[in-house]
C-alpha cells in the first residue's frame, strides 16, 4: 500500500501527517490536491520510493523536462 503525506486536511487527519493508502484513494486524493509527497510503497515492511523525482547516477534529484508537444492540428 502506498504511504503519503497529507497537504492538507483529511478528515481528522492534520496536513503533514502520513497515512497508508489504497492506490484507488491515492489517486483520488492526488486529483484533489490533498497529497504533499508519496513517501513510497510498503512491500513486507521495506518501503521503496514512489516515482516522483528521477535521480541522476549520484543520488541527487535532476531536472525533468515536459514532453514536446506532439505534431498535428492546434486548438484555437
């Protein structure tokens, strides 16, 4: 199960706090804006890192750019 932290209140839970959550309610709770940092997933007690930062080969987080916008008709 996933495990985050809250931006704002859930609830009784307090912004900042960590909970454990399905992945259904992660995302909804992503799509509310109520989710500050995926902290990772619990496998059997170890926790791995959720995929929100990419790393480079020193552990530091590096910069990711948004996608080219794909070719084709523009919207006016």
């Amino acid at each position: 199960m996933p495990r985050i932290k809250l931006a704002n209140w859930h609830g009784d839970r307090a912004p900042g706090e960590e909970i454990e959550v399905d992945a259904a309610n992660l995302k909804g709770l992503q799509r509310d804006g109520m989710v500050a940092e995926v902290l990772g997933y619990d496998n059997g007690g170890v926790l791995e890192p959720g995929a929100t930062v990419a790393t480079n080969d020193t552990g530091e987080p590096e910069a990711v750019e948004p996608a080219p916008p794909t070719e084709g008709r523009r919207k006016r």
